[in-house]
C-alpha cells in the first residue's frame, strides 16, 4: 500500500471518529426550553444514542464507529489497487 493510500485512510478515520463524542442533544425536539416536550440526554449526538459514562462511550467507538471506519478503510484500499499504475511502453516487452 503506498503513502498517499495511508494518507487518505488516516485521515478518512480520523474525521469519522472525530464526529463521536459523549456530549449532550435534545431528545425529541424541540426541547421544554423551547416550548417543546423533548428532554436534554447525554450520549453521541452525532448518532444521537444515549449513554452517560466514558465507558460507555468507549463501548460506542469500539461497537459502532469503529466497523464503519474499517469498511472506509477497505473501500479506500480497494479503490488505490483498483487504480491503474501508469506503466511505462516498454515495460513487459
């Protein structure tokens, strides 16, 4: 696998874990601030599940997020061997 390959799966993991964090969303918009019937939960708001320690939030990287990137990772990797290799004319003569 060459550099830019490496380069294109890091960065592609790196920006999808950086999206999961434990945080806190609003449950059923909009929220009693603003009128509405939803609750403040803590959990993922990007995938919007609810958890409320580290642990839990590890167990979400680990359960969800991470098969995601993995599948990223192999579509990336499979794209650069599908890719043609720029071969010289003479080459195979």
């Amino acid at each position: 696998m060459d550099k830019e390959t490496k380069v294109k799966i890091l960065s592609a993991a790196k920006a999808e874990l950086m999206k999961h964090s434990l945080d806190t969303f609003v449950d059923e918009p909009p929220s009693v601030a603003e009128g509405g019937s939803g609750v403040v939960v803590t959990g993922c708001p990007n995938c919007r599940k609810r958890f409320q320690t580290v642990n839990q939030l590890m167990y979400h990287l680990a359960d969800d997020v991470l098969p995601k990137i993995l599948r990223g990772a192999s579509e990336i990797a499979g794209e650069a061997a599908e890719a043609p290799t720029a071969e010289s004319p003479n080459e195979g003569s």
